[in-house]
C-alpha cells in the first residue's frame, strides 16, 4: 500500500501521512477501507512500528482514519467523497515547485524534466 524511501530525506511517517492522504483526497482509500496494520507495514518495510503508529495517530487525530477496537483502522466517513481536481492540484503544487526550483538551479530544460517525469510516470505503473 505505501511506497517508503528511507533515503528520501522525508522522515517515514511523513511519507505515510502524505500518501494516506493522497490517496483519501483522489478516492483510493474509501470510507470504510481498511488499513494494514502496524506490524504488518513495519515489517514490510523494515520500519520501527512506532514510526507506523506515530502516523496512523496523526492521521486519526485529522479525523482521516477512525480506529475501531479490535478491529483495524479504516478511513473515517468525513472522507467518503473524492476531493475536486482543484484541491488535489494544491496538494501537489509545493512539490512542483521544489522540482521547478531544483531543475532551474541545474540548468534543466523543461523538456528535459517532462521527460524525467513521464519515465516515472510511467516506471511507477509497472
């Protein structure tokens, strides 16, 4: 479910908390859908399960996920409809302006960066 880089520079639980998010604003994650467990991400993902459980509990806190006990976490009901192109396009754009600045500063053409982002694009969907 989640994809970690633990060489990102992007503490664990940010990665998670931001594709969790993601993934409830496109409509991928529905109410109701359940969440995997914390040992089961950590060991996946050779993770320490507090860096799991510190996200779920920010997510839950956001009123994102809703745990049920016993049970596993699912995402909560506020969450039930995709969210507009629009506000998806707000969570990308600082990421699109990191890559801008960087590809600027390294003296990138805009061809050259569209190609790099289509051949992620397009290496993600294998």
């Amino acid at each position: 479910m989640f994809i970690l880089d633990p060489h990102s520079g992007i503490p664990i639980y940010r990665q998670i908390l931001e594709q969790v998010r993601r993934k409830v604003a496109s409509g991928q994650l529905k109410t109701g859908d359940e969440m995997p467990s914390v040992r089961e991400v950590a060991l996946t993902h050779a993770v320490n399960p507090m860096t799991i459980s510190k996200a779920y509990s920010l997510l839950q806190a956001e009123g994102l996920l809703e745990h049920n006990r016993g049970k596993p976490m699912t995402v909560a009901a506020q969450s039930r409809a995709q969210t507009p192109v629009s506000r998806r396009v707000e969570q990308i754009e600082p990421l699109i302006a990191q890559v801008a600045l960087a590809a600027k500063q390294l003296q990138l053409s805009q061809a050259e960066v569209t190609k790099l982002l289509r051949r992620k694009w397009e290496q993600d969907d294998e």
